[in-house]
C-alpha cells in the first residue's frame, strides 16, 4: 500500500499538513512501506504503522507544530 499522489492521503494528514509537509509524508511513508521486509513487520498492519511513525518522524524533523496549523522549522 503506497500513496502515488497527495489526494490518497489519510483524511488526518491532508486536514492538517501544508503540501510541501504532505509530500515529505508520502514519500517516507512509500519508502519506509517498500523498505520494511522484517519478518515480524510483515503482517500488514504492523507495516503501516512502521510506515506512518516513520513519516510523522520525517514530517516532524522539517515542520513544528504551531497552534493548529504546522509550519516549516527554521
């Protein structure tokens, strides 16, 4: 399961990220989806969960929140 574009993000992430933050979201989810080949994380659900921590982490690294919004760090 990998998002090809920003539109099949969950409701969660397009609701409260600017795009630019959405297109970091999507391409670590994608990349941390393909890469996770653990056997314990195999089973779907534990791989999209991986696959989401990993992306918030990504997210979090180059945005901060700020009230109810999400901006760029500086």
């Amino acid at each position: 399961m990998t998002y090809r574009t920003n539109t099949e993000l969950p409701d969660s992430v397009k609701a409260n990220l600017p795009s630019a933050a959405q297109d970091i979201y999507r391409s670590a989810f994608n990349n941390a989806w393909q890469g996770c080949r653990s056997p314990a994380a195999r089973q779907a659900l534990q791989r999209e969960e991986l696959a989401r921590k990993v992306a918030w982490a990504a997210v979090k690294r180059r945005y901060e929140r700020v009230g109810d919004g999400w901006k760029p760090k500086h």
